[in-house]
C-alpha cells in the first residue's frame, strides 16, 4: 500500500516526529478520534492507503492511518483505548506498534 493523501491537524508542527499509532477502515470511528485529539489539542496526520503496485499486503487498502506528535503516543493511546471503553467508537480499528 501506499499512501493516497494526507491531512494534517491544525496543531501540527511540520518539524515533530509524527508516529502512527491507530489504523482503522471506519472513517467515523477516525473522524470522532480526530475531534478528540483537536479537543486536546494533540498534532496529528491521516493518511488514506490505496493499493501499491507492488505485492505486498499490510493493511486494508480502506484504510486510515493516524499518526500523532512524537511525545503524545502515550497519552493519544490513552485516549484511544479509553474511548474503545466508554463505547463511544466500536473498536474497528488496530493499535499500530512503535519503537
């Protein structure tokens, strides 16, 4: 896959480190995490995948990826996972790992 476009939030500084940490093919259940982390005023990008013309398969080609400033992966999971729990989005979605 590779990715088809790209949105950043309105916090996001150019020169942070952006880590992904959330893949979802639920684009309500992104758009509700993305009024989150603007609540929290937390930078992050989406970006769209589409099929890769090589053969490779790492994902749903309708899928979104999030990714979020280098210094709030933790606190953006907490977020994630909390709102998985309170039922407020259905889970869909995969944590994406990171170093």
């Amino acid at each position: 896959m590779s990715p088809s476009k790209a949105h950043a939030s309105p916090t996001t500084d150019e020169n942070v480190e952006m880590i992904e940490v959330y893949a979802s093919a639920n684009f309500a259940e992104m758009q509700f995490l993305t009024d989150i982390f603007d609540e929290e005023q937390i930078g992050y990008l989406t970006r769209e995948m589409e099929m890769s013309m090589m053969p490779v398969h790492v994902g749903g080609h309708d899928e979104v990826r999030l990714a979020v400033e280098g210094g709030r992966v933790e606190q953006a999971r907490g977020l994630i996972q909390q709102a998985i729990v309170d039922e407020a989005i259905p889970g869909d979605g995969r944590f994406l790992e990171y170093d």
